[in-house]
C-alpha cells in the first residue's frame, strides 16, 4: 500500500523524533554492546549463538536503517509538494 505525501511526511517527523530520542539511542547502544561482548565470549563453533547476536545486531541496523528511510522519503514528499 503505498503511502501519501502527508502521510510520508508525517512518518518521516516521528522518525526523526525517534531517531533524536535519547532512551531509544541507548538502548540501541545497549543491545549493540550486548552482542559485541558475547560475541567475544561465545564459544567458536557455537553457531546457534552467533546466529542470534547477528540476527540482534541486524534487526538494530534494520530498525535504524528504516528510520532514516523514512526520514529521506518525507524530505523527498516535502520537496515535491512545494
């Protein structure tokens, strides 16, 4: 379903409100020193650990990554309505 302009630029300012909020910073730099830290004390071939300290460090990188999307697409949505 695509999105409008308004709503694109509405999800792009609580985005970045997300993105400037202090408590969700640190807790993704919590979850991210979590997964470094049992990365290295985890076992060498333990691959179901190091498959789950990815997939938490991914779905981190994922949910940062989604929000500047977001952010870049109601800049976009902004310029055009101009």
């Amino acid at each position: 379903m695509a999105k409008t302009k308004e709503q694109q630029i509405k999800d792009a300012r609580e985005a970045e409100r997300l993105l400037r909020d202090e408590t969700l910073q640190r807790v993704f730099a919590e979850v991210e020193q979590h997964v470094f830290d049992s990365l290295k004390s985890a076992e060498l071939g333990d691959m179901d650990e190091l498959a789950q300290l990815q997939a938490e460090l991914h779905g981190v990188t994922a949910l940062r990554r989604r929000l500047r999307i977001w952010v870049d697409a109601g800049i976009i949505a902004e310029k055009s309505a101009k």
